[in-house]
C-alpha cells in the first residue's frame, strides 16, 4: 500500500495560498472549504510551508486578535515535512503520528501533486479492513 492508493481514492485537489495572505483570509479559506490546512505557495506547484488551524490558534493565544492581520507567511510551519505517492503508507502513517504532523503534503518531481492527512490515511486503512472482513465472510458463509 503506497500514498499514491490514497490519493487515487481521495483525490488530488489541493488548497494554496500565498505567504502574503493575512491569517483573516487564511481563516475565512479553512472555513469556506471546511479544511484543517492549507499549503503555503508562490505559484501552486513549490511547497513553501503549511499552515493549520493549530498554527492560527497558537498564534492567537499569543498575539491576540492582533494575529488576523499578520500574514500567513509570519505563522506558516517551515521547512515542510512532504511525502511522495511512492510511500508507503506505513511508513507515512508512522512519521504523521510520531512527528504530530495531521498533513503532509505529496512532492513529486519537486512539484506538489496532492495532500493527505492522517485522517485519509486512516480511512484508507480502515475501508482496506473492512473490505478483507466482508471478503472472509463471504468465503465463510459460501
């Protein structure tokens, strides 16, 4: 099972934003697309950081409602841990718990091609069980 599985499943679309957005328009976007985080990028194909909801929230506990105007590049996650569809899922899964990562972006060629967040790959993971149990079933009661 590879990364690639999940994305094939989910979906590539992901969501960008520039680091010269301010966290309001970050917010406002999180909430019209019902999503955790949102890639940071210049030109929607280089990964220059993430920014999550947990980012706007430390942020604010901090700064105040002063952090709404602040840009997105000022509390974006930087280096960015990514992953490729080649991945195993794992191994993703392993580095997302044990690193606290909730997203990852997919590299490949040096371009961003998707996201997956832990929550897809548990998904994934859980859909692949439940499909083995019901093919057992089956072959038990046949």
């Amino acid at each position: 099972m590879k990364i690639d599985d999940v994305i094939r499943n989910k979906g590539s679309e992901v969501v960008t934003i520039a680091a010269s957005a301010t966290v309001a328009e970050l917010t406002e976007l999180l909430s019209r697309r019902n999503i955790g985080a949102v890639v940071v990028s210049a030109d929607g194909i280089s990964v220059d950081g993430i920014v999550s909801e947990r980012d706007v929230v430390r942020h604010l506990a901090a700064d105040g409602a002063a952090v709404l105007t602040r840009t997105v590049g000022e509390i974006m996650t930087a280096p960015v841990v990514t992953s490729s569809r080649e991945d195993s899922l794992g191994m993703t899964a392993h580095t997302m718990t044990y690193s606290r990562l909730r997203h990852l972006p997919v590299v490949e060629d040096g371009r961003l091609v998707a996201i997956v967040s832990l929550g897809d790959v548990v998904k994934y993971r859980i859909d692949q069980l439940t499909d083995e149990r019901n093919h057992l079933l089956e072959y038990l009661h046949s």
